[in-house]
C-alpha cells in the first residue's frame, strides 16, 4: 500500500461459542489492516458486556488475562482508524452505553454523513454525548425509538441513517449486523459447527482464520438477528429499493488479497487491474517490480500480460513500528526507505515498470522513486491499478480534502514530473470496471468521477463533531 490513504475500520462477531472471546481476538488479528489506532471486544453472558478496549495494535491490547476475564459465548470486535472523530480512548470502539432497555455496545465500519446533523437535534434536545465519533448517533436513535419490536426499533435506526454503515450490535439478547443499503462497506456471513455458531466479518479472510465457513455476505439494506430464538434475517429497505454502490477502492487497496469481496477474490481482482492496466499503458521495459505489498498482485498481472518478467525490486521491512519518527520532509524519505528497501541488482541499468495501487497525496511515491532512481534504474515507468484520485470520499476512507489530491491540482505530466518519471500511466474508469463481479453500477467509483450516491451535509469531515454543538 502506499500508506497514504487509511481505511476506517474492521468488524467481527461470533455467537453462540465456548471461545467467542479468543475467537474475536483471532479474528481481528487478520484485519488489522483495517484499522491501527485502538481496538476493543465486548462480550455477553446474557445478562451484562463486558469490554476492554484501548488504543494500540491487537496485539498490544490484549493479554491471556483480559481475554480470560472477557470470556463468553457471545461477543463483538473492532479495530479502528478514525474517519470522523480524532484518535483518542474516548472514540475506541465497540462504543457501549447504558439505556432503558439495558446495556448495548456498537460497532461501526463506514462514515455516516449526516451525523453532524443528527447530533446537533438531539443535542438541542438535552441529549448528552461521550464522544466526538459519529457512531454514538446510533445509541441516541435506538434509545429513542418507541416501536414494539427490537427489530423495528433497529430498523427505525437504519433508516435514518445516512451514508456507509457495516454494523454490529451486542446486547444480553443478541448480536445484530446490518449493512446500508448502498452495501458501501464489506460485511461477511460465516458459520461453524454446522450452523450452530454465527459469525459476522468485514472479510472473509477473517473467517478463514478462526475456521469458519463463509455463507453469504451480508446484503445491503438487510439486517440479521442471532439470539437464542435463533437466526433471522429483516430487510428494513425493501429490496426493490436497493442500488449497490460497493466501493471499488476496497477492491484496488484495502481489503486482503486472501479475501472475497463483493463476489470476488480481491487478489484475482487485482491481477485483472494490472493486466488491463497493461492493455492501456504497455511500454518497453526489462522488468516489472511492485511496490509492497498493495502493488504486489497487479504487477503478477501486468507482467504476465505484457511478457516483462516479474521481480522483487522493494523488500519491505515488517518491523518497522508505528511509532518511528518522521516530522520532517527529510525524515519522511528515511521512513519510505527504512520500510522498503531496494534490490540494487534487479533494477540497475534496467528499464523499470513500477505498479502502485495509488498515488493520493504524491510524497510517498515520490521518496521510492527517488530510491528506484538513486540505485541505478535506467528508466521508470510508473502503472497505477486505478484511476486518477480527484474527489474526496465521504464513505470512510481518509481522504476528504480536495486539495490533499495530488490529481485534483496537477495535470498527469506535473505528477510525472512531480515523480520524476519517465512515463506514468493511471487504469482508466472504464478499464477499472470492466476488471469486476458483476454490473458495473453496482460499484462507487466517486473519489474517481466525483458520482456520489449519497450526498453528505455541507460540514462532514473528520473533525465536525470535535468541538462546538448547534448554535
Ligand atoms: S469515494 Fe472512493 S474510496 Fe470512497 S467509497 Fe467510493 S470508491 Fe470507495
């Protein structure tokens, strides 16, 4: 990955088994890509959560103790990176609260894009929040709900919900996911022990790894229920009203190559990208090389489209911690070239093609050409498995400013230039849909085309909720 853009977050459940709690831990180890800054399980006997949750890596977080003390048959797991709301204990999540009907813990994957103006009403109306996350609007709107039923009381919740939501709810009753109806976000379905435990993934990977069978995905619009009654699946948008929009971007650089999203593996997926990346940007070259690990896949494809062999031009080096030091420009350079080190002998004098999942911002991409430069290479040739990123997405993905875009203010040949590049060729929209599962409107491509499915309120970003309420 180019380590320029950040995924907001990853979700697990798991009901109904004996090791519900290590199994929560197992299965946010596989999505810790998902999301650096904090984590947190919260777990049901059936009649209380218990939680743990803290800033940090799973890793970090959790010991043979905490896991012991949470333990239950039932629980949920998040690991976050903020996208509305700053990096702080206070937004860790699964977010859990007390209400009349007794304790609930949330967690969520997306961005809601009209948070801002949920929050202000009920702030207006007394209401009292913890946090600055726009996930806390979810308790406020089930407290509040009077329907009958659990399941309308959620349901009302959903609806009024606006924007990306993969969710999990835990209560002593039950565990519940619900997915919105664009089904912006990932969310997985699996099963063990022939059906007798359920079990709810951002990806699929995260199932493989505590061996459960995957299912189905969750559908957008659809909400399951698992409770000792058993397992029940509500739609609370009717099906005929349901337009995916699946962000494509999980696709090109978030999810793990080992998992299936939307009807795909993301590794195949991101093979085609690169040999149609190939088809529309061949050059003359003696060697294709990734840039790790994000452009690991597309390079196998682009190599083996275009006949150019294939080879490890950046080693990476995975222990490098979160915490190295890089305030300055200078620095920065020294972090690209402490996490990726160069093959001198695969790129000198050579003609080097270089696959990159993404150029957001520019810098980062600049420092490894400049180290691709620096040990020789003859010639650089940049191929980058999506389109030009000129719009900021308000779905959860870090990039809300316009002009952090390094293609919203620079012509291509400025970037090239910006890169030091010899030629630099970005997959075309049209190239990048033709690479999918299924019909091509069911996919956002806004970051790309600035087409977005669900306009945001005029003040969303990742800080409208820090200070200040309505006026
Ligand atoms: S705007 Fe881009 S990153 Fe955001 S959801 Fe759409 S495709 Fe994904």
């Amino acid at each position: 990955m180019s380590g320029e853009a950040r995924e907001a977050c990853g979700l697990f459940g798991i009901y109904g088994h004996d090791e519900a709690v290590y199994n929560t831990y197992l299965g946010l180890y596989s999505l810790q890509h998902r999301g650096e800054e904090s984590c947190g399980i919260v777990s049901t006997d059936g009649r209380d959560l218990r939680y743990h949750k803290a800033m940090g890596h799973v890793s970090d977080v959790f010991n043979p103790d905490i896991l012991e003390r949470l333990r239950n048959r039932a629980a949920i797991g998040h690991v976050r990176y903020s996208t509305t709301g700053g990096s702080c204990i206070e937004n860790a999540q699964p977010f859990v609260a007390s209400y009349a009907r007794g304790p609930i813990a949330i967690a969520h994957n997306g961005n809601l894009v009209n948070a801002t103006d949920l929050r202000h009403s009920y702030e207006r109306h007394g209401g009292v929040f913890q946090t600055t996350s726009d996930t806390e609007v979810v308790v406020h709107i089930i407290a509040k709900a009077c329907h009958n039923t659990r399941e309308e009381r959620y349901g009302h919740c959903f609806n009024s919900l606006r924007g990306s939501y993969s969710l999990l709810l835990l209560t002593p009753h039950e565990m519940v996911a619900a997915r919105d109806p664009h089904g912006l976000r990932p969310l997985s379905l699996g099963e063990m022990r022939g059906g007798a435990c359920h079990v709810i993934a951002s990806e699929t990977c995260a199932l493989a790894q505590v061996g459960a069978r995957f299912v189905r995905d969750v559908e957008p619009g659809e909400m399951i229920r698992i409770s000792p009654e058993g397992f029940k699946s509500y739609r609370f948008v009717p099906a005929e009203d349901i337009r995916p929009h699946h962000c494509i971007f999980e696709l090109i650089y978030f999810a793990r190559p080992d998992s299936m999203v939307f009807g795909q593996n993301v590794h195949e997926a991101r093979k085609r990208f690169g040999a149609q990346l190939a088809r529309e940007h061949p050059v003359e070259a003696d060697v294709v090389i990734p840039i790790p690990d994000g452009g690991n896949s597309a390079a196998i494809g682009y190599a083996q489209e275009s006949g150019i062999p294939f080879d490890h031009g950046f080693i990476r080096n995975h222990y490098v911690g979160r915490t190295f030091i890089q305030a300055s420009q200078d620095r920065r350079n020294a972090g690209v070239a402490i996490k990726l080190s160069i093959v001198p002998h695969v790129v000198r004098d050579k003609r080097v093609v270089v696959l990159d999942d993404s150029i957001v911002r520019g810098t980062t991409s600049r420092a490894k050409i400049a180290q691709l430069r620096a040990a020789g290479a003859r010639e650089v040739h940049m191929r980058v498995s999506c389109p030009p990123h000129r719009h900021p997405c308000f779905y959860g993905i870090d990039f809300q400013a316009r002009q952090e875009l390094i293609a919203a203010r620079s012509s291509l040949d400025e970037i090239r230039r910006f890169l030091d590049l010899d030629t630099l060729g970005y997959l075309s929209v049209e190239g990048m849909l033709s690479c999918v599962a299924g019909p091509r409107e069911h996919y956002c491509t806004a970051c790309f085309t600035g087409e977005y499915c669900v306009l945001p309120s005029e003040d969303v970003g990742k800080f409208s909720l820090e200070a200040g309420g309505p006026a």
